[in-house]
C-alpha cells in the first residue's frame, strides 16, 4: 500500500489516484469527481501538478495531450452587510 498523501487539504493518497485511474478516471476533473483530490482549500495549486504527473505516467501520455483541468477560485463568505454596503 502506498499512504502518501498527493491532496493534502482532502487527504487523497497516491493509492485513491491510482485506484480512480485504474477505475477508468482519464482526466484530472474525473480523478477530482472520484476522489475530491483538488477540491481543497488550495483549490489543486499544490497538488493537481502531482495528479498531471501521476495521470501521464499510467496512462503513457506525454502531459501535454493531457485534457486540461477546471480552475475554479476559492469561494470565501461574504457578510449580507456587505452586499447592502455596496447597494446604498
């Protein structure tokens, strides 16, 4: 068994990668959709590179046929006095 953690925030192991690869995952996104790698508060900056690679390597493609993944921003509370604030 291999415990080393590639998503730090959701806690997703090489293993959980490996396992949605093997599950059929063939894109970063389907690997997020399956194990919530990416889906952290880092929103992937800090491990969808190591996910690229892991996908690359077992899958035999060069990183640059890869599908590319979704960025999205981290999503932060906002106070409804805020909004009104901006309102007036």
């Amino acid at each position: 068994m291999n415990e080393l953690i590639i998503c730090r925030c959701e806690e997703v192991t090489k293993d959980e990668i490996l396992e949605a690869i093997g599950a059929g995952a063939i894109s970063i996104n389907a690997i997020k959709r399956l194990t919530r790698a990416g889906m952290g508060l880092c929103q992937g900056k800090i491990c969808c590179r190591l996910l690229s690679l892991l996908l690359s390597d077992e899958l035999k493609t060069p990183l640059g046929e890869l599908e590319p993944y979704s960025v999205r921003p981290p999503v932060r509370p906002v106070k409804f006095s805020a909004l009104i604030a901006d309102e007036e």
